[in-house]
C-alpha cells in the first residue's frame, strides 16, 4: 500500500466520524424536540444518537450514557428494563392533550383527524407495552 492510499482511507474515516458525529447531534436534538412534541418519538432519536456516537465519538458516547437526564433513560431502555410510571403517564397524557389539540381545533379535515387518533393510539399501545421500571429495576448510575 503506498502513503497515498493511506492516507485516502485515513481522510474517508474522518469523514465517516464527522458524518457519524453530526448524525448523532442531529438524532440528540430530535429526541430532546420530542420530549415536547409527544408524536415526535423521544426514545429512538436517542437510541439512534447513542449508537452514531458509539461508532464515531467514544467521548460523545460517554458524555451521552452519563448524561444526568438520559444515559439512565438510554440504558433502562436498551437493557429492557422499563420506563418508569411516572414517565409513561406523562408520555401518554401530552401525546393526548397535543393530539387532541390538534384533532380538535388544527385540522379541519376528516382523514387527517382520524389519522391523529390511530397515531395516538398507536402510539400509547407501544408504551403502554414497555415494561414498567420498578424502584428495584432502577439503573444506580
């Protein structure tokens, strides 16, 4: 192999860590955008964030698992251990105050409301589905 074609795949690996490294960002922002915007999904942006950041950051990595707000949400989540009560019964009650918002007063068309309810409900059966975090189930870290 010559320094040529080294450093031609040295270059394309910065590449791939930066795109990796703005792709996770990206993936960050959205999931923290869906924790106030109920039909914008919150657990896999962050999922996504972790895994871009896995490949292409080992500090953004760590920086996110030990995030004081979702490293623990991220790993109960990965670990299948549940979402906490609390957090399920926010989750579905902003789902269904913004949805019904929405259905109610924002779309005039008949499909398009219909469509925001199946959502809706599609969505509070996938939570409703995820495992309950117990106080015992709790991440210590």
């Amino acid at each position: 192999m010559t320094d040529g074609a080294s450093s031609g795949e040295s270059a394309k690996k910065r590449i791939i860590r930066h795109v990796l490294i703005a792709a996770g960002t990206l993936f960050l922002v959205l999931g923290i955008v869906g924790v106030f915007l109920p039909v914008l999904p919150t657990t896999p942006f962050l999922l996504l964030a972790a895994a871009c950041y896995a490949r292409g950051s080992s500090r953004f990595y760590v920086w996110l698992m030990n995030n004081r707000l979702f490293g623990s949400y991220i790993r109960n989540y990965r670990e299948g251990r549940g979402l906490p009560p609390k957090i399920k019964v926010i989750v579905i009650g902003l789902l269904w105050v913004t949805i019904g918002y929405s259905a109610a007063f924002a779309v005039h068309v008949l499909w398009a409301r219909v469509i925001l309810i199946l959502i809706a409900v599609g969505v509070t059966t996938h939570i409703l589905y995820i495992r309950t975090l117990r106080h015992q189930d709790v991440d210590p870290s």
